[in-house]
C-alpha cells in the first residue's frame, strides 16, 4: 500500500521467524521464509536482511531430504519411519530460490527429486492427492499412504489439492 504503518508492522512481525533460519526439526520454514522473507525481499529489495535467512534456512530445509526416498521429510513425530505430506510443495520455493542466488545445483537437485517423487507416489488416478506418504527410510519405498488431516485417507482434501497446485506450478515456473 505504501503506508509505512504496514510496512513497520509487517518488518516486526518478519523479525519473529528470523530463528527459522537455523530450523533442522520441521520442513513448514520453507513457505514460513518465503511468505515473510522471500515477499519482504521482492517488495523492498532488502538483500542484506534477505537474503542471508533464506540461504539458511533453504539449508537447514535440505538436511531433511533423504536421496534414497527422494524427498523431505515432514515430520520427526508419531509412529510413521519418514513421513511426507503433500503441504511439502510448498517448501520447495525456499530451495528454488537459494539456489538461484548463490548458485547451489544442489538445492535445485533436491527441490527437483522431492516434486518428482511426489508426483509419482502423492496422486490417485482422478489425481486427487494423498496427504502423507509414508516411506521406508532403508529402501526408499512405499510404506502407506492415507490423510490424517482430511476426512478419510479415500476423500479429496481441498488444501492438500491447492498445496499441490501452488506447489507444481512454482516448480514449472522454476
């Protein structure tokens, strides 16, 4: 808006989630830094604030990826052995753009195996999603796959459906 009363606003709440950076334990920092960081960023071009949260954050987000699933890790609770929840696409962006600024094929690697691998195992034939895979950490295959968060583990979960979405079309862009 221009209104410098948002802006304050929108830098002081920003500052809360600066500790993100450094989080190992939880795959949501990917679009917690983009929304906040990666948006303040494009808006102000603030690099020196910027930048450096989303380079460690997209780090601290790849120590979560295990190449023999080919995917993040969501979650590090509950009785699932490496659990990946469609919500997950939206944390590529973070990988996608650190890649871009300092030049880290890696991370691109990384954003790239998790969408393919998710796309081959998160989709029914009417190409609703599943909302969390669970894989075998040993080998890498598929263990189940049901919804915790929606109805049924057989019914269409409309956020899970838009946390594809976005997260298949940033992937094209990228």
């Amino acid at each position: 808006t221009g209104n410098e009363v948002f802006r304050d606003l929108a830098l002081k709440y920003q500052a809360g989630l600066e500790p993100l950076r450094f989080r190992t334990d939880d795959h949501d920092i990917g679009f917690q830094l983009m929304c906040s960081y990666g948006n303040c960023l494009r808006l102000t071009g603030d690099e020196a604030v910027c930048v450096p949260v989303i380079i460690d954050g997209a780090r601290s987000l790849a120590t979560r990826f295990d190449p023999e699933v080919g995917c993040i890790r969501s979650w590090s609770f509950g009785n699932w052995s490496f659990p990946v929840i469609i919500d997950n696409m939206m944390n590529l962006e973070l990988l996608e753009e650190a890649s871009k600024m300092f030049g880290c094929d890696s991370l691109d690697r990384i954003a790239q195996d998790h969408a393919n691998t998710t796309m081959t195992n998160h989709f029914r034939e009417d190409y609703t999603t599943w909302h969390l895979v669970n894989y075998v950490d040993a080998d890498g295959s598929v263990r189940r796959k049901h919804t915790v968060q929606g109805y049924s583990d057989d019914s269409a979960w409309a956020r899970g459906q838009a946390w594809a979405l976005y997260g298949y079309t940033m992937m094209y862009r990228e």
